[in-house]
C-alpha cells in the first residue's frame, strides 16, 4: 500500500477473525480508502504509532484487549483517531457507553455495506471538519497570539507579562488605553491564550450605539457570546440601567431578560476596554463604584505609542511586511527618523494608516520621507502641541476652538457624528454632550445629520 493517502482517507480494521478483515479490507479500498488490518489491540496500537490514520474501525469484542479499552488506548494515543465500533446486538449498551467515552459512532453485526459506507462518509466529514477547524485556530492563534503583537519596549513586556498570566483565569479584565493603542487585540489574544479560544471571541462598540439601545445589545452580545468571551469596548459609555444587568452577570452569572423573565445561567468572560478614568467617572456618578471594581480584577494599561518610541521602528516595519504586496520593501533611515519623532494622537492605528499610505505613494521599494504626509515631514506633534497651533499673547476663545474643532470633524465625517466622534477620539455620547454644551455647534449640526 502507497504511504501516500488518498484522498477518502485512511482506515484500520482491527478484528480477531481475518475472514471479517479481509472482507472489510476489500470494500474499503474498493470505495478508495486505503485500509491496513490488525488481528487484535496491541498490534492496532504499534499500526497507529507506525502510520496515521484518519478513522479505526474495530470489533468490541476480542480476546485481550476489548474494543472498549482499544477505543481508550487509541485516544490517548492520537486524540484526533475518529473510532468506530463493531459489535453484536446483545453488546448495543456497551457500544453506546463506549461512544460517551469518545467513539464517533457504532455498527451492528452482522454489517450493512450501504450502513457502513455511510457511517465512514459521516466519519470522514467530521475528520476533514476537525482538521480544518485546528488549522483555523491555529491560524488565530498566529495572528493573535502574544508573542505575535509587535512591542519590545519595557511598558509592552510589562503588558504581555500580565496578559500571558490572566489569560487561563476566567477573571475579567479592564484594558485601559487611549483610540488606536490596540485594545481590542489584547482582548483577543487573551481570549486566544485562554480556554475559550475554540470558540467564536465576541466584541460590542458601547461608544458607538445610541444610549436606548445599549441596554438590548448587551443582551444579545451576552446570549451570544455564552462559553466564549465578550469584549465590551468604551465600557464607560454604558448608560447606568445597563450597568446594573451587567453587575449581575458578572457577580451571579445570570443575565435577566429585556421582558422580565427568569434570568438565565450564562458562563461568559467579559473584558472591557476604556479610555477614560473610570475611577473619576464613579466620583462624578457616571459609573457604579462596585461595577468598576468587578471589571477590573485585572487591570491592563495599554501605553500611547509616544511613550513607546523604541517600537515605532519595529511597528512600521511590520506594517511594510503587512501591506507590501510579498514584496521586500522597507523604510529609509530619513523617514524613519521623522516616524519616530511623531507623537502619534492616533497611536498604532495612526502609524498603520501612515505607513500603507506611503506604500501607495512610494515610486520604489522604499518609503521616503517625502512619501509621508505633512505634518509628519513638518514634525507639527512637537513643542507647538498637536495641531501645530501657538497661542498668541493675548490669548485664545476656547470654547471658539473647540466649537471649530467639532464643526471641521463633522464636515470632513460628512455629517456623521459617530465617525466625527472617532476623529476627535470620543465616543458618540461625549461629542453629543459636548454638542450641547457648546448649543451653537450643535444646532447647525443636528440640522445636518
């Protein structure tokens, strides 16, 4: 038999009469599975450790090593082996008992060759399936393990120290970082890290929902993401009602329904992620002084990329890989220079956006300085602040300069106020209230939208 295996896959038959094994041997392979036979357990063992095989196919009932303590040898041998029992009508129970210890499925002798031809169709499925799903988290795994977050600088070793020790607890974990710092992808790579990881990881915006209806989606999310993990984004932005059923989730586990029902049971692990002091909105009233403490068990602090420079070099090399089309591109020592100069407002997500703009601009395999946007080459994030912006002897109208601020965001969103709010770095409440504080703006700008 060629060790190169087909494409049905490859089948162990392990059955004490070799008449039975011939016959199976021969209806497998005539379908196009490639079949090898073993006369009892331990030979079936020392076949397995010799070859993989996708599916093993034996008799209960044998001299020495039954099926049952085979099917357990089997597993620990090779977790993924997808077993299938053969036995006599009498033994049904104890065929039903072994699929509870972890075999796939059972036959009943004397065998259907139609029956059996099914059951491995089914068994096949079910292989390809696993193997697919453990390469797809493999995959994840790659892309969001810690180890794959680019950062060398001490404040980042000090995040992935905390992040690889919390990740197989079940404690929630409160992510504190300003728009852009990568909040969301240590979420995901706790959840990845965790013993979650085989289920879907699941995230909910707060910041960008409308306050009636913040209550409704974490319901939902929470049903959702039941064995898995929920990473709840601009947690402060929960409007005070919602927090209550959120306290309850995390202190019973339970979660009570929109329509008053009985609450019901559900194992999920909430990270959260803010930007702002939560410690001062529970001294102002805006967030429940005992929530805040449930959240943050764990309390991860993600730095601005401005006070870690020794990674923008890295960052944006990692991003030419990531954008560069395969190709071998790379950043100049001059560009580089004013990359690591910049103070970042938009943290790693500004840098990434940055760097794969000047990819697309860039007239070879390197990236220029003069493939950078303006303010970068004119270094504005300086000692002239942000905007590139003096203040003049006799002063500024605050309120005049925000309003402009406000105004320009919702022009250059378009009248959106949800992406005018992440412009400015605030969630859709803050730029609302904000809005109405500054009445003029407001007006003009509700009219728009």
């Amino acid at each position: 038999m060629s060790s190169d295996a087909p494409a049905l896959g490859r089948v162990l038959v392990v059955d004490d009469e070799r008449q039975q094994r011939d016959i199976l041997q021969t209806i497998l392979e005539a379908e196009g599975y490639a079949a090898a036979t073993a006369p009892n357990g331990p030979q079936a063992l020392e076949a397995l450790q010799q070859a993989p095989f996708d599916l093993v196919l034996t008799d209960l009932k044998m001299p020495g090593m039954n099926g049952v303590v085979l099917l357990q040898e089997l597993l620990r041998v090779s977790p993924d082996v997808c077993v299938i029992l053969m036995t006599a009508h009498g033994a049904i129970d104890t065929a039903v008992d072994a699929m509870k210890k972890g075999a796939f499925d059972y036959l009943s002798k004397p065998l259907d060759r139609e029956q059996l031809l099914l059951v491995l169709r089914r068994s096949m499925e079910r292989v390809r399936l696993a193997r697919e799903n453990r390469l797809l988290q493999q995959q994840l795994r790659e892309r969001f393990r810690i180890g794959s977050i680019v950062g060398e600088s001490g404040a980042m070793q000090d995040v992935f120290r905390v992040v690889h020790k919390v990740a197989r607890s079940n404690a929630s974990v409160l992510v504190y970082g300003e728009p852009g710092t990568g909040k969301e992808l240590i979420a995901r790579a706790i959840h990845v890290e965790s013993e979650r990881a085989a289920r879907p990881f699941h995230a909910l915006s707060l910041g960008a929902l409308p306050e009636s209806g913040a209550e409704a989606a974490l319901i939902a999310a929470t049903l959702q993401a039941s064995g898995s993990t929920l990473f709840l984004d601009d947690v402060a932005e929960l409007p005070r009602e919602a927090q209550a059923r959120l306290l309850r989730l995390l202190q019973e586990r339970v979660l009570e329904p929109a329509d008053g029902g009985e609450p019901i049971g559900v194992d999920v692990r909430v990270i959260a992620a803010t930007q702002k002091d939560l410690e001062q909105e529970v001294r102002v009233g805006r967030f429940r002084k005992d929530l805040f403490h449930r959240l943050s068990v764990i309390a991860v602090v993600l730095p601005p990329l401005r006070q870690r420079r020794t990674d923008i070099a890295q960052l944006a090399e990692h991003f030419v890989k990531k954008h560069g089309g395969g190709r071998q591109r790379h950043v100049s020592q001059e560009a580089l220079k004013l990359l690591v100069a910049y103070d970042w407002p938009g943290n790693v997500r500004q840098l990434e956006s940055v760097v794969e703009r000047a990819l697309l601009l860039a007239e070879n395999e390197t990236i220029q300085k003069d493939d950078l946007p303006a303010e970068i080459r004119a270094g504005v994030t300086g000692s002239r602040g942000l905007l590139g912006l003096d203040i003049p002897d006799s002063g500024i109208d605050l309120q005049a300069v925000e309003r402009s601020l406000v105004l320009r965001a919702i022009e250059k969103a378009d009248g959106n106020l949800s992406r005018a709010a992440r412009l400015l770095g605030l969630s859709r409440h803050a730029l609302q209230t904000r809005l109405e504080t500054l009445q003029g703006a407001g007006e003009a700008v509700l009219k728009e939208e």
